[in-house]
C-alpha cells in the first residue's frame, strides 16, 4: 500500500513524562511499519526517544509530512504555526486538561493513526489570523495566530482606552481592560470566557471581543473573516498595553503604534478521526445536557 505520510514529526514537551510515553509508543509504533519518525530537539525523560532523529521547532515541519502534537491545546497552536508556514497537516494527541484542538485520547491513538495513514480520516482547512505591530512607518513584528490575539493591560490597574477600525470605518472608542480578536476556532477559547459567541469553525468569520468592557453595551461583534482591524491606544497614558498571539508575546502597544489583525494567508490543515463531531465534542468538553442526563 502506498502511504500519503512517510515521515511523522512529533510534537511536544518530552520532557514530561506524560507526553514522552505516548511519544514513545507511537514513534515504536511506526518505526515498526517502516515510516521515518522525528522529534523536536530537547531532553527526553525516556531513554529510548533520544534515537530518534531531532530536528529544531524551526525544521520539523519542513522534513514531515504529519506532524503529531502531543500535549494540550496550547501545545497544538504552537505547532500550527509552523505546520501552517510549510502546508503540513496537524493531528493532536490529547495530554492536556482540555482538549478542543487536541481531540484524540491516547486509549485510542495508535489506531486512530493508523486509519490516518490508511486515509481514512476527516480534514478541516481552518483559518489564521496576521497580527502586525508598526510604528509609524516602521513595520514590526508579524506573528500568527489559529485561536486568537490578545490586547491586555500590563500591571496597571487602570482602564485602558483604546480606538478600534474595522476595513477603514471607525468601530468604537473602548474603555475597559483589553481585546480579543479571535478566528472561529478560537471562539471556544479566551473569546468564549468573555461572553463571546460560539462559531462553528467552517464558518468565514471573525469576532471581536472586549474584555471587561467598562460601558456594558460594548458586546462582542462577529465579523467578515477577510476584515482588517486596526487598534489604536487612546494618547496621552502610558498603559503599558501587551499583544499575544495564541498566547506568546508579540510586543507592546504604545500611543505611537498601530495593531493590525487580518486573516492570514497561509492557512492550517487539522486531521481528525472519520468519526469526528464538533457538537459531540461541544457537548463533552462544555458539558451540556449533563443535567438533563443526570436527573433521568
């Protein structure tokens, strides 16, 4: 049979010992089918990963044809990253506490795997934010993003103000402690403990969310997923404002810089098992209609 993946990247802290083990199982586990298998360079708590070829986070992606993230969600966003950046599909193997991303449990990797490398499995194209820092005409960093960027206060308690644009047209001047600008998969992530909306993930959309807003008609606003939003702090207060994408640091947004968040061009390809449901999944981790349930 003729195998769509011969070389697996696997992705995640080996130095835990409950991402190791399942690394280790499963890097046996294709070895043994005669498929080349590589880790991402760091100290393994087990011995016998440490022959398996290591590559940088940075090169990984480029040698593979899968990439397996083992670990939590946050883990999977890490590597989406660069699984975006070389057009690399990205399975997850769920360690980690919650699971949206991460939606295959361990009592059934090897054979969810398996039917992935037979072809038998479901993909989903799913969208990346673009986030800029710039300065008047210097252009900072860009940093990607599959769940959401952030804009936070930093240790003041003050409320931050900031003004947001929406494709040019002013949106709003906020008061409050930040925002979040999310993609549709990341509407179960920080956008949804904000009193965001829950988006289906093939739905072409954005949402913008304000984080503790101070004037209670400040509601999260769903948008085109092609929209371009540009932040801006309010003059004249040192806020101290920070950036994240998906969690990791982009920089500060100062009185004289401009956030710029758009959809990215480059997009993720995410496999999951044949029978994967997002509502399933929705009513597992959300636990809806446990009540019901337990009353019956």
């Amino acid at each position: 049979m003729t195998r769509k993946f011969k070389k697996i990247g696997l992705w995640g802290r080996l130095s835990e010992a409950n991402v190791a083990d399942p690394a280790l199982q499963i890097s046996t586990h294709l070895r043994e089918l005669g498929l080349e298998v590589y880790t991402v360079s760091q100290t393994s708590r087990v011995s016998a990963l440490r022959s398996v070829p290591r590559l940088s986070q940075s090169e990984i992606a480029k040698r593979v044809d899968l990439l397996v993230a083992i670990g939590g969600d946050g883990n999977l966003l890490r590597a989406a990253r660069r699984a975006a950046e070389h057009n690399v599909p990205l399975l997850g193997v769920n360690r980690g506490r919650l699971g949206f991303l991460t939606d295959i449990s361990p009592d059934h990797m090897l054979e969810a795997i398996d039917a992935i490398l037979a072809g038998d499995y479901l993909a989903e194209d799913r969208q990346m934010l673009e986030t800029t820092l710039t300065r008047g005409k210097a252009r900072g960093q860009t940093m990607y993003a599959l769940n959401d960027v952030v804009l936070q206060k930093g240790d003041s308690g003050r409320i931050m103000e900031f003004v947001t644009t929406v494709d040019g047209s002013h949106v709003n001047t906020h008061g409050g402690d930040g925002l979040i600008v999310s993609t549709a998969t990341g509407s179960t992530a920080y956008a949804l403990s904000c009193g965001g909306p829950i988006i289906q993930p093939d739905v072409d959309a954005l949402v913008m969310i304000p984080i503790c807003p101070h004037t209670l008609s400040d509601r999260p606003l769903v948008l085109r997923g092609s929209s371009k939003i540009e932040v801006k702090m309010v003059p004249g207060n040192d806020y101290r404002a920070h950036v994240a994408c998906d969690g990791d640091d982009l920089g500060r947004l100062t009185d004289d810089a401009t956030l710029h968040v758009g959809a990215a061009e480059r997009r993720v390809t995410l496999l999951h098992p044949r029978d994967y449901n997002y509502y399933e999944l929705l009513r597992s981790k959300l636990n809806w209609g446990r009540a019901n349930r337990a009353e019956k």
